[in-house]
C-alpha cells in the first residue's frame, strides 16, 4: 500500500513544478481577468465559490480556492476528515500571527456535517474565530463560515476573518 508520502512530490523541485502546474491550470479554468470581477464586493463563501463553479463549469473545491487566493478580505479554505485536517490555503492578506486549528471545533456547524449522516452544505453564518483559528486575537475575532460535505466525506470550509 502506498502512503501519502509516497505519491506526492517528494523534493522541493517537484513541489515547486507541481505549484506551477497547478497555478497554469487554474488560470486555464478559472482566468483571473473573468473571475475578479464577479467576485469584486462578494462574501468569502462556499455560496459565491458555488456561483463561480457553475458559471466555469469548475469543481467547488478549485473555485473556491480561486476565491480565497485572489480576495482581498483576509481568508482560508480547510479540508477536514473525522481523523485530522488535511490541507488548507491561506490567502496574502491572511495574519501572519493566527494558524488554522488542526480539528474541527464541535460547535462549528462543519462539525454536524463531519460526524453526521447527512451531507449538503452548511449557510455562511458569523462565528467566533476561536472555532477554526488559534493564535493571538482568536477570542475577541469572528469570521465567517461555510462547509460542505464532501464525497469523500471530508468537509471543506471556507471561513473569512470579519470586523
């Protein structure tokens, strides 16, 4: 059985050839020059991501990266399973000071998705940041957050840090 190590790329040069792999594709699905403006003055969501995908004919998961790379709120996307937090994107204007919580906090609304039978996708709804970040300033932040469940049963959340 191959471990995740054993797929992925395993030096810094094939890191870096994947990253700009993956950057040209985005650009091929998602261009910057159409996707800016429909996200100018929208909410860091899974619902303007999900707007994104059906106007790009995209996955969910690669338009709402897009969305969190090229926002200008400060953000993150997160990918959960029951076990631990599998991957996560930051966006530049992201607090060098506050980390994204390696679990799902049990009274996120990510949470009832990832241990419970149903799927579909959670409403954006503000919660304090102490449930998806750590670091200084968590406890008297909120942010907003928005997960869907996956068909691997992981959840994938994006949160954006607001007033």
């Amino acid at each position: 059985m191959c471990a995740k190590e054993d797929i992925g790329p395993q030096n810094a040069e094939a890191k870096s050839v994947e990253a700009n792999a993956n950057a040209y594709a985005s650009q091929l699905i998602l261009p910057d020059y159409l996707v800016l403006p429909r996200i100018e003055r929208k909410p860091v969501s899974l619902d303007t991501a999900e707007t994104i995908r059906k106007e790009f004919n995209a996955s969910l998961t690669a338009a709402a990266i897009k969305l969190v790379k090229k926002a200008a709120t400060p953000c993150c996307a997160i990918c959960h399973s029951q076990s631990k937090r599998e991957w996560f994107v930051t966006n530049a204007s992201f607090p060098s000071g506050l980390y994204v919580a390696k679990e799902m906090h049990a009274d996120s609304d990510g949470f009832v998705l990832l241990y419970g039978a149903n799927g579909g996708m959670t409403r954006a709804k503000k919660e304090p940041a102490s449930r998806w970040l750590n670091g200084s300033g968590v406890f008297t932040t909120s942010v907003l957050a928005q997960s869907v469940k996956l068909p691997d049963q992981t959840v994938f959340s994006v949160i954006a840090i607001v007033g």
